[in-house]
C-alpha cells in the first residue's frame, strides 16, 4: 500500500512539471507575427521543410512554403489572430480555414526557441518551430564556385 502512493505520487509530480510554457493568447499573438516557423532545420540543401510566415505589415498577409532550400512552392495567404486562433484566407484557391493555435517556448532543438502548434493546419504540418529573429540564425548553405554568378 506503502508503495502504491508513492507511485502515485511520483506519478503527479511529473504530470505536473515539466509541461510546455504556453504563451497566453495576447503573447502568442505577438510572437506568432514577423517569425520565420518551419518543420525542420535543414542539414542539407535538398532536405525537405515546410515554412509559414505572417505579416502584419503587410496587410495580414502570410506565406506559406513547401520547399527545399533554393526551391519550392509557396501560397499567399490572409490571416486574422484572435484569442487563440487563426483564420486563414487563401486567395488563389477561394478556400478559407480557421483553426486553433498555441505557441510554446522551448530549449531547443537547436536553434529554437518557440514551437507553434495547431490543432488542424490548413497547409503542411501541424507543428513549426521558430528562433528569435536577429539571433544570428539563418538558413544558409555554400553555393557550388561553378553556380555562383560571375561578377
């Protein structure tokens, strides 16, 4: 019996720490906006990445891309952020979805230190993970001599 509710309690000492830092609704809002979100960070120039951008600047417009580094396609969209959710308009296909969002901070992988999840995304994955813009992070890879433009 003894070993039984420490088990127990063991067991809710775990369930409740540890558990993701959520941002509330009006932090996420802010951290959703001006970050690049992408599946992965890629090793190599032909690995395969999904990438979202929203832009308020610009009208509540966004990106969306479904790429490898220097090639891919991409989707404009609107988007309006609001108490935890995302509707999304996408011009091109007259289709709109909205959908419940969350975003986290995290220690990682490297370089990340957000996570965005969505409860259904309208393109791609559900989960993106964004890094502090200005962090000196970027997606970069050494064009081949023989590629690069002659000057």
């Amino acid at each position: 019996m003894r070993a039984l509710a420490l088990v127990a309690l063991f067991a809710l000492a775990a369930c409740s720490s540890g558990g993701p830092d959520v941002l509330d609704a009006d932090e996420a809002k802010e951290a959703l906006v001006n970050r690049n979100w992408v599946t992965t960070w890629p090793s190599s120039p032909s690995e395969h990445l999904h990438v979202l951008r929203f832009v308020p600047s610009m009208g509540s417009s966004g990106v969306y891309q479904d790429r490898v580094l220097f090639e891919g396609k991409f989707e404009l969209f609107l988007y309006r952020a609001e108490e935890g959710r995302i509707a999304f308009t996408f011009p091109g296909r007259e289709e709109r979805a909205e959908t419940p969002y969350r975003i986290e901070r995290v220690d990682g992988p490297a370089p990340f230190t957000h996570r965005l999840v969505m409860e259904a995304s309208p393109r791609g994955p559900a989960v993106y993970y964004g890094y502090d813009e200005g962090s000196g992070q970027e997606l970069a890879f050494e064009v081949p001599a023989g590629l690069r433009a002659s000057r």
